[in-house]
C-alpha cells in the first residue's frame, strides 16, 4: 500500500535523527534538530471543535507556535487557518487535507490528534513512527487492538504521547484520589461512575447524501467500512455510530472510569457485564446505547458505570462524577470539585431499636469528618497542555500517558462489548484476551478497510 510506502520513506530519515538522542530509560527526544530553547512546533490534524480546543490550550504557552493544520473538511480548515491568524498574526506554514503530509513535515514536533476514534491509531502510530511526540484525543482508539498498538509505538519510537484526558493534570482529582487511598474512607466496596446527559438527545434518522463540497469523505472514512455519506454520523455524532466510536460509555467514561481505577489503584477487572440499549430513543439513527449500566467486578469491590441520554437527574444532583462508597463515608468528584460525605453509626448501641427494652438509639453520629466541597482550580486543560510540554523537554512520561489512556479506553470498549453481545465476559489480564468468547474477541479487533492496514511495530 503507498501508504507503508510513504511511512517508510518519509518517516525513516527522523527515526534514524532520533536514535542519536536515544537515553537508556528516558523518552527519547524530539527529532532532534531543536534545541530547548526553541519554540514546540505544533501539527493539528483534525481541527473543528477539541482539536482546535487543545491547541488553543497550547497555544497560551509562549513557548508554541503552530505551523500546519489538516482537515479533511475545507471549510473547517479555512476557518480555523483564519482563527489562528486572528490570534496569533500568523498565517500557518501547511494547510493540507492529507494528514500523511503533517507527519512527512520534518519541522513539526508535536502533533495534535483531534480527529474522530476510529483514526486515532493510524495518525498516532505514524507521528510516533516518524519521531514526533503526540497529543491523542481520549478515547485512545475504538478496539483494544488498537490500544495496545498504541502504547507499543510509543514505546519503542520512545516518543511523548499525552492523551486527552486532561482530569490528569487538574490537581482536585488527584487530591481526592490520594484522599480514596489514604484509607480514611474505610473499605470501599462499590464505585459509582455516572453521566447523565439532558443534551445527548436523540438523532432523528436522516437520508444518505452526497458529502458537503469541500469535504474527502473517503479521507474521513479511512479505516472505517465504507458506505455512503450521512450527515448523522458526520461531525460529532460520530460519536455514536460504532464503527468509529464507542458512544457515551466511551466518550465520557473514560474521563471518569480512569478516576475510579486510581482511586482505587487497579487496573482491568476480571469480570464485566454491560446491560443497556436504545431504551430511551429506539427509533432514532444512534447505535450506541442510550442507556447503559456495566459492571467491572474486582476481588472486593465492583465499579459501576451508569448512562444515560436524555435524563440529567444523576446521582447526588450531578449530571456526571464518581463516588466512592466506603464503611466510614462516601467521596464524592465531579470535575467542579470534591467532598466527604460521612456515613452516620448509633455510637456502639444494638440495632435495630428494641421496644420496650431500653436499648433506644443514641443520636447518629458520624463515622469520620465530613470534607466541605472543596472547588477545583478549573484549569486542566491548560495545565495538561503544560505537563506536555514539560515532558517533551525533560523526556518524562506525561501525566496521561498512552498506557493510562489504553486501560481505561480498554475498559470502557469491554462494557460496550458485554453490552452489545447482550452477556457477562470474563477477561484474562496475564492472556490480555476474554476468555473463551470469540465473538468478544472479535469485536476487540480492529478490521480495516482498504487501502488501510493496521500498523505493524
Ligand atoms: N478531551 C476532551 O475533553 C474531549 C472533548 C470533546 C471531544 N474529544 C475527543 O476529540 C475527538 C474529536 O471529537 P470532536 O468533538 O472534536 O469531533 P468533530 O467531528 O467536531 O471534529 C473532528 C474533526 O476531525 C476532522 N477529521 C476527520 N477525519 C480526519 C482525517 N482523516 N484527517 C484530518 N481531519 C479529519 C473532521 O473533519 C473534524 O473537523 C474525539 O476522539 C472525541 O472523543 C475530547
């Protein structure tokens, strides 16, 4: 395929440039014809709504400069050309509609990743190949073929590569999970993780048409099944059709499962069933589940994952968070902040209340200090763009590393798939396969239409 062609030619010269930086245990540098005092130079592939997001998260460092934005969609690449002069006074260097052309551009280091789920592995393993560190849009890929694939191109190009799962970066999250683990909570036996979404309505079904001038629809496509343009499954409602995404367990759910794994300090469990459907809107164009409830069940405790579209009415009054349910009390996080909710005891007397007995409950009392909502920062998304920055210089892994983004996307693809097979699976983590179902396997792969083929490491 020209396309192994193309990688190979293009990207072979930068791979041999970065082997000269190669540091025993570290990252290896940036194509290394920078010095660090130079401005990070920045690709966007994918530029409409969080791809633009990001780089303008980037762009608040004085140390970025943009010089090449891709889109297959013309009008969105004029726009956002025109966003960046306005705000920088620069024109940028590249305006292409074939990503590959990024990738061959010897003079971008960071490339931003904001195209839709099913393209992910390809532009990631390519910008890594050719020695460019990456900022990967969550969820790291649609498959957990994929996903693997990911975390071993980074690896072995030793390249930076940040998922967009910026709660990383946003200290009230990691203070609520260092909170989790500091034991005051008791035993935790059940997570809830939730997102309850009044805006993710229905899609009423619409007719197959020609695709907007100006747009290579082949080029949106890529890897995905062929078939003929719908407005529906175009930008943003992407989201909700599987063969480029994973629908809201996967849009949200990472950002809020991969909060319930650190908090608890797991990885993936041996166990998961995924119950749900289109129960709300059945007639409507989404695949995806409108409702869907997944438990992750671990040795002594289960994690539970709860959507749904349509309704906003989520537990304790949120829309979306996580609470941790321990003996002693309940931490509660959603993206505005945290608390510590405490569990309430009758101070060593019996239960239940016996009559006429004198054995009457004293007042409760509570089980711990209850924790007054403590009020995020509101600033991850900027400083995510910062620690990436800080890892591209100092070569560490950043705060969302790809393997952070791989087990929590890995986990949320294995509710859709229990989900959609309509059955429990078990999953063996030392195999890193479930465990005699081929149809889950198979939906864990990922099938390529032609001309593109899944990378090999
Ligand atoms: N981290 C977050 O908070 C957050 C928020 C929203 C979306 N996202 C993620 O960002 C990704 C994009 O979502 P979105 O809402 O921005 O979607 P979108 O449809 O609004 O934007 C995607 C853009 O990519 C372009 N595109 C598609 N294929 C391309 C290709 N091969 N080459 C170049 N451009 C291509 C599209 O034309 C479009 O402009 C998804 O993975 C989504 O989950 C993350």
């Amino acid at each position: 395929m020209e396309r192994r062609g193309f990688l190979k030619s293009s990207i072979f010269g930068a791979a041999l440039i970065g082997a000269r930086a190669i540091v025993p245990g570290a990252i290896n540098s940036a194509s290394g014809k920078s010095a660090p005092s130079d401005k990070v130079k920045i690709g966007l592939i994918g530029c409409r709504n969080q791809g633009w997001t990001n780089l303008e998260a980037f762009l608040d460092y004085p140390e970025t400069e943009c010089i090449a934005l891709c889109d297959v969609d013309e009008e969105w690449l004029n726009k956002r050309a025109a966003d960046l002069e306005k705000r920088t006074g620069k024109k940028p260097k590249q305006l292409v509609k074939d990503w590959r052309k990024i990738i061959d551009n010897k003079d971008v280091d960071l490339v931003i990743i904001g195209t839709p789920d099913h393209w992910h592995c390809l532009q990631l393993v390519a910008a890594c190949e050719a020695g460019k560190d990456v900022y990967v849009e969550k969820p790291l890929a649609n498959t957990l073929e994929e996903c693997d694939l990911m975390v071993e191109a980074a690896r072995k190009y030793k390249r930076v590569v940040q998922v967009g799962q910026w709660q990383r970066s946003d200290p009230h999250w990691d203070e609520a999970a260092a909170f989790v683990q500091s034991g005051k909570l008791g035993r935790v036996r059940t997570v809830k993780v939730w997102a309850y979404q009044p805006s993710k309505w229905s899609l009423p079904a619409a007719p197959d048409s020609n695709p907007p001038a100006g747009v290579d629809y082949d080029m949106w496509l890529g890897p995905a099944p062929k078939r003929p343009f719908n407005e529906n499954r175009f930008h943003y409602n992407f989201r909700f059709f599987w063969d480029y995404a994973g629908g809201l367990t996967a849009d949200w759910g990472v950002h809020l499962l991969d909060y319930a794994l650190k908090g608890m300090n797991v990885g993936l469990p041996e166990y998961v069933y995924g119950a749900g459907g289109k129960l709300g809107y059945p007639d409507d164009a989404m695949e995806t589940p409108d409702t869907l409830m997944a438990t992750f069940k671990y040795p002594d405790f289960n994690i539970i994952w709860d959507h749904a579209c349509g309704i906003g009415n989520g537990l304790f009054d949120k829309k979306e968070g996580l609470a941790f349910f321990g003996e002693n009390g309940t931490l509660l996080l959603t993206r505005a902040g945290w608390e510590v909710r405490p569990e309430m005891t009758n101070s060593g007397r019996n239960f239940p209340y016996c009559y006429p007995c004198d054995n009457k409950p004293s007042s409760p009392v509570p089980r711990m200090e209850a924790l007054a909502w403590r009020k995020g920062e509101g600033k991850g998304l900027y400083r995510h763009a910062g620690n990436t920055l800080k890892c591209i210089k100092n070569r560490e892994l950043p705060s969302a590393d790809v393997a952070i983004g791989a087990t929590v996307a890995k986990l949320c693809l294995m509710g859709n798939i229990s989900c959609r097979l309509g059955r429990a699976l078990s999953w063996d983590n030392a195999a890193n396969s479930f465990v005699n179902d081929n149809e889950a396997s198979t939906l864990s792969k990922a099938i390529y239409s032609e001309p593109w083929k899944l990378p090999t490491i």
